[in-house]
C-alpha cells in the first residue's frame, strides 16, 4: 500500500482559532488538489505555541459539534488530518494534543506526554500531563503520533514502534536556537533531523516531523519538515524559515525491503527489557507512573 503524506509548515497566529481554522481549510484543499491522502500540521497548529493564560479561551473538544473541530471533521471526509490544538476535557483539564481525523471520525488524540518546563519553555505551568503513548490504525496503515519534546526522549518513540506503528508523526514548534556555521543551519534544526533520522533506520518505520515557522513573541520557529524512511534515507525536506507545503509519497512496501535487511523488530527482546526496567526501579527506588485518573 501507499499513500501521499503532505506536511504543512505555516505562521500560526497567536490566539487567533478562527483565521488559524481558515488557513488549515485553505490549506487542506490545496493538498487534496496536489492528490494528498494525510495533511500533518504542526503543534498546536490552531493555536499558536506561547498561549499561556490564553489557554481556557482557545480550548476546545475534538467533537462534530465543536465550532472548530465541525469543519475540520467535514474536512476528513477528503483526506486524513493530523491537526494540533488545546484539548479541554470533561473535567476543565487543558491539554497539548494533536488529533488524527479520518472520514469525519476522530480516529486518535494524543496529550503531550512530556511539557518542557526548562530555559525558555514553561508548559508545565498551564497544561496538564498526557499519560499514554499508543498507537492506532488507519485505512493506511497503523500510526502514532508524539509531539515535540515527548520524541526528545527515547522511551515513546520505543513504545509506539513495539505498538505496531509503521508510520510515525511528530508535530512540534521547535524555536531555533544555537548555530552550526559549518552547516550553516541552526542547532537545533541539526539535532531534530539527526534524532528522527535515527529513529527512522533503527525502528524500521516512516518518521515524519512537521514544524512551523515564523516569529511569535519574540521567538523564531524555524520550519524544515521532514520525512524519513524506514532505511533512515530522507525522503524530502520543506525549506527553513517559511512557509511550505510538501508531499511525499509512502510506499509501506519498503518496510518489508527494510526488515528483511535488517530484521531489529524481529530481534526486539521485550521481555528482557520488561525484566530489566522492573530490576531498575526497584533497586532504585525509582518513582513509578501514578494511576491514571
């Protein structure tokens, strides 16, 4: 099977729901006509990133009678979505989530796992903590989704791939920070691209992230999406610091090229690993996950 995976890097406008739901719309058509299957967006696409206190009044639920969610759920009846937003939950718990919408169904929501609150980053302050990493099917095959800092740490890329994802999706706001002059590209645009190169060829997967771009609060976002194969071969980049949208088409066939090559899933000792996390924590002393609520 394959299918066309459009990424769409843009300058959200901070707060703004309603012209940031016009942009996806005028978005997602341009990729149906360019014959995408999946249109991916970046974190908290309908947002902005910095939201802060703004983050009751931007929430909202991933339902058909949602005025934000309603056209985007219409929207799925032509192509598959991935779309970042605040998630408010039953109980007024705000969220970092990204969706995936198909056939207007919502088919997986994602709550950021990780919230960076370190240097620049203050998420923990006005979001509440996701606690699961799973992935799910769709009619293209099975996927999952993690968003920015929650693949800067290694343990929900693992998880997914031993949940069966074939086709991983990233969507984040990484703020550009540090030089490379020998490159002459920003630091951490070289430390993205190496970590999901890598989890590519060593997972044997697809592995997309998809940023935005430009300034917000003083902060610079730096864009250069990509798509990776399950070899770890870049299959295609938008460009840095604007807006883009780019398609690449995934052929699920390479999977099989790939792990009869180099057969790591097959390989996967999990119980070992199950054994030996359970050893740590307990001579550790450790904290473990609390119940979820």
């Amino acid at each position: 099977m394959a299918f066309t995976l459009a990424l769409v890097q843009f300058q959200t406008r901070l707060g703004d729901v309603m012209t940031n739901l016009e942009r996806h719309l005028a978005w997602i058509r341009q990729a149906k006509d360019r014959g995408a299957d999946v249109v991916a967006f970046p974190e908290l696409s309908l947002t902005g990133y910095i939201v802060q206190d703004l983050v009751p009044a931007v929430a909202c639920k991933p339902l058909q009678d949602d005025p934000v969610f309603g056209p985007l759920l219409e929207a799925s009846t032509q192509v598959d979505l991935v779309v970042g937003f605040v998630e408010e939950d039953r109980r007024s718990r705000f969220f970092n989530s990204v969706a995936y919408l198909s056939q207007g169904e919502v088919v997986h929501v994602h709550r950021k796992v990780y919230l960076p609150t370190y240097g620049m980053f203050d998420e923990g302050r006005f979001f509440a903590w996701g606690d699961r990493v799973a992935a799910f099917d769709t009619r293209f095959g099975r996927f999952g989704l993690l968003i920015c800092e929650d693949f800067w740490h290694v343990s929900p890329p693992y998880l997914l791939w031993l949940d069966g994802a074939d086709v991983m999706l990233f969507p984040m706001a990484s703020p550009g920070r540090g030089i490379v002059p020998a490159e002459e590209r920003l630091g951490t645009a070289r430390w993205v691209e190496t970590v999901v190169q890598a989890y590519a060829g060593l997972f044997t997967v697809f592995a997309a992230f998809i940023n935005r771009v430009g300034f917000e609060d003083g902060i610079h976002f730096w864009g250069g999406s990509a798509v990776y194969g399950p070899d770890g071969a870049r299959l295609t980049q938008a460009p840095y610091h604007q807006e883009a949208l780019v398609l690449q088409e995934v052929d699920l066939r390479a999977l099989h090229r790939a792990r009869a090559r180099l057969p790591l899933l097959r390989d996967e000792r999990t119980s070992l690993f199950q054994r030996e996390l359970a050893r740590i924590l307990e001579q550790r002393g450790l904290p473990k996950a609390p119940p979820r609520v």
